[in-house]
C-alpha cells in the first residue's frame, strides 16, 4: 500500500504510523519520524488494536449537515433568483 496504488494522504500517513509501530518503537519516536503528535499515534494504534486495519486506514462516515432548505424554500428560492429584477428599467 505505501509503494503502490493511489491513496490519499491521511490513509497513507495511518498505514506508515502502523508501520513504524511494528518496528517496537514508543509513541513518541513513532511521531518524531512521521512528523504528526503523540496524540494521533497513540489514536491509530487504538483503532488497529479495537478495530483491525481497516478502522486504523479508513476514518468513519461523518454525519452530514442537514439541508437548510426544504423542497418548497428551494423552489421559492430559484423562482426568485430567475425572475426579473423590479424596480429597475431593463
């Protein structure tokens, strides 16, 4: 994975913290030679330990934003922006 294929940056990152981690260094040695804290080491290691490879490589979905319009505000919105301007001569 860290040779070949396209991945992104933060997956490649996990993969080379695990990587190091294997070697038997500490924590802190792990983060000084990939340049992140202790803190994001010390959080990989705890998602490959509870959770296997997948879940220390790949992040959880994030809950998206609920839309701040509903169908009908939409529509009133798109009408209004294509309609034309008043108040104005064309």
């Amino acid at each position: 994975m860290t040779r070949k294929g396209v991945h992104s940056a933060r997956v490649m990152t996990h993969a080379r913290l695990l990587l190091l981690s294997d070697q038997g260094l500490k924590d802190r040695d792990v983060a000084a030679r990939a340049g992140v804290s202790t803190v994001t080491v010390a959080s990989i290691r705890r998602k490959f330990v509870e959770g296997g490879l997948k879940a220390a490589l790949h992040e959880k979905s994030r809950p998206k934003q609920a839309p701040k319009l509903d169908a009908h505000g939409t529509a009133i919105l798109i009408a209004e922006v294509c309609s034309a301007p008043e108040g104005r001569e064309t």
